[in-house]
C-alpha cells in the first residue's frame, strides 16, 4: 500500500519558515503507529528538520544534491524511484530494514513529494488541523477529491483541535508485465456475481475434502442478506481485483467486537474471509495486494488483530504477510 499522511490547517498550510506551524498534544500519534515497522519516504528539507532518521522504520530521503545512507535509511532522486527503492529487496538489506511482509510506504511530505503522490497513492491520511495559519510558507496541493471515499476518523488535541480523515482511492490501478487490473471494493452491483463466486469457492472447498455440500440449504439467500446488512453498516468490506469487467479476485472483512483487553483496547476484531483468486490470475500478486487492502480497512476500522482460520494454501501467504499461528485457536460448533 502506498498512502501519504500529512496534517494541514483550514487554509491549507503544512509548514511555515521551515517548521510546522502548531505543537498539538497527540497529533503525532498516528504518523508513527503508521509508519512504524514500514517505510517513510520525505523530502530533504523536511528530514533536516527532524535531524535523524526515525527510528525503527526505513527512512527514504527525496534529494537531488545530498546522499544520506546507513541503518534505516536510503537517498532517492525522485518520488519515483523513492517507492522502488522501497520494494527493493537488496536495498532494503543495504539499509539494515528487515520488515514483517511486504512494507507500507508511507509520502509524509514536503510539497514536492505530495504535488506528485496526490496522484497515485492509494490513501491519504490527512489530519485537518482547526487553525488558520498566516504567512504559511508551504501548502498541500490541490487534488481531485471526486477519487476518493472519504472517511472521517477521530477527533483530538487541546487548544487546537484536530480530526482525522482517510481518503481511500476509489479505484487503483496496477500493470503486472502487458496486463492490467483494477482494485476497487465490492458494491452492492457486484453481490450476484461476487456471492457466486463465493459459493463455488465453499463447493470446491467441500469437494477437496471428499465432503458433500448440504442440499437444503439456501446459501444464496443467507449470504445475500448477510452482505446487505453488513455492506450498508460498514461491518462487512471487501476489496476486488478485475481485469476489464471480469472480477478475479475477491477477498472479505468482517468488523466484530469483543469486550477490550489488553492488547486489543478497542475490542474491535477483523474475521478474514472469501480470499479467492481465479486459477488464470494467479501468481499476479492479486491474494497479496487484496490483503494488503483488507488489513488496512481493519486498521482503519481501529481494530487490534486480524483473525483468519486458514486453508493450507493460504498459509503461506498469511505467514509471509506477518501472520502468526495462534496453536490453541479451536471452536465448538453449536
Ligand atoms: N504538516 C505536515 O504534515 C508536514 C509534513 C512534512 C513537512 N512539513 C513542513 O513542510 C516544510 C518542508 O517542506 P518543503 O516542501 O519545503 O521541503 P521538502 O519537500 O521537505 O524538501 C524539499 C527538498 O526535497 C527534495 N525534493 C522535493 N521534491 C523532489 C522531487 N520531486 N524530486 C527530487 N527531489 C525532490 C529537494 O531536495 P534537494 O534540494 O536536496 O534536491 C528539495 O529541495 C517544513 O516546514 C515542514 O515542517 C509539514
């Protein structure tokens, strides 16, 4: 996943003589549960600011004039090549990064850096800062908001106040060698075909394991109205791949609550469900990049753990992702 996080006031401004404008109580918070553990990738001015890479994540520095190399940090001339660099395997050891999965790369500014990545990143984490700054001296570009979902999140701060928004791009493209698929998330447009695709996934399942599928029950039915319910309160997304109109790949997150313990202090959990890719579309990276998709949804759902029992074809995928078995997960059946 490719997103940016910034944080700017009612007039657009994010930086002010080479500093940010406003000290706010918890308005760092997000950007480092965010970025830790992935990738930040900022300008040159802005990482003088700070004066030192950040600190247990890979830190890619935007520069035409000036090289920073050494433990969790890279230079990259561009934008560009910045997010290359990033999913370069063999630069990622040159720099000491060893990352769970595949990391998030995270734009987190100056102007330059957001004047390109409005156009491609997949989200925006923007924080709407409730100032307004005279004599700004950098402001965040313009961008087409008709391209994103947007999603207010929660509010913060003391004196000045601040709310969190998500901007999740409606539909993201990728090329893998001369073909071309779009991710987008499931609609209620799609529920015919996405609940057929899914049936025939449980019947193939059941037929692996030489079991025979129940005859009197009506899971088009059961599954049409569990999608609706959940679709319109937001406790059911899903991400799909297509190529042209063809949905070839779907994947499924539900949003359930438990009572909060400790290391889960929201209660919210993510039930993973309806991984499926089509047999002709497979080795695309389509699984890994619908996950990446519905992981994030339950992050910014503010859910502390994601929850999958697991074919033995999705383990390694899982594993690889950063997943853990949990030995004692067992169930009852009532
Ligand atoms: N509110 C926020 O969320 C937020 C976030 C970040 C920064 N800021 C503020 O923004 C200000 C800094 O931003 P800024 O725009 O002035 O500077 P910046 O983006 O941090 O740094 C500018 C430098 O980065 C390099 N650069 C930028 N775009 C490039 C591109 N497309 N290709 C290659 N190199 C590129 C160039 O380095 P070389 O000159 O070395 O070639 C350029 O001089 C500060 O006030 C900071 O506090 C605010």
């Amino acid at each position: 996943m490719i997103g940016l996080i910034v944080a700017r006031s009612k007039n657009n401004v994010i930086g002010k003589n080479g500093k940010i404008p406003w000290r706010i109580k918890g308005e760092q918070k997000q950007f480092k549960k965010l970025t830790t553990g992935n990738v930040v990738v900022m300008g040159r001015k802005s990482y003088e600011e700070i004066g030192h890479p950040l600190p247990d994540r890979l830190n890619i520095i935007v520069s035409r004039t000036a090289v920073f190399e050494g433990e969790n940090l890279l230079t990259a001339s561009s934008v560009e090549e910045a997010v290359s660099l990033a999913k370069d395997k063999e630069a990622l050891r040159r720099a000491h990064f060893t990352p769970r999965g595949e990391p998030d790369i995270y734009i987190s500014g100056g102007y330059g850096l957001y004047k390109e990545a409005v156009f491609f990143v997949d989200k925006m984490y923007i924080t709407e800062v409730d100032t307004v700054v005279e004599d700004g001296t950098v402001f965040f570009p313009e961008f087409d908001a008709e391209d994103f979902d947007v999603k207010t999140g929660e509010s913060g701060g003391d004196e000045i106040r601040f709310t969190r928004t998500i901007y999740t791009r409606r539909v993201q493209q990728k090329k893998v060698g001369d073909r071309e698929l779009t991710y987008r998330k499931l609609t209620e447009a799609d529920l015919d075909a996405f609940i057929r695709m899914r049936i025939s996934q449980l019947t193939e399942e059941y037929a692996s394991e030489g079991r025979e599928v129940p005859k009197n029950v009506d899971l088009e039915a059961a599954l049409k109205d569990y999608y609706n319910r959940h679709l319109a309160d937001g406790t059911f997304v899903s991400w799909l791949a297509l190529e042209g109109e063809r949905i070839v790949g779907t994947s499924g997150m539900s949003f359930v609550e438990k009572p909060p313990y400790f290391s889960c202090p929201s209660g919210r959990l993510g039930l993973l469900s309806s991984m499926f890719t089509d047999p002709a579309c497979r080795r695309m990276g389509i699984a890994q990049d619908l996950l990446n998709r519905v992981v994030g949804e339950a992050r910014d759902y503010g859910c502390g753990a994601v929850w999958i029992t697991a074919s033995d074809m999705g383990v390694k995928l899982y594993t690889a992702y950063g997943f853990e078995h949990n030995g004692n997960f067992m169930q009852y059946k009532i």
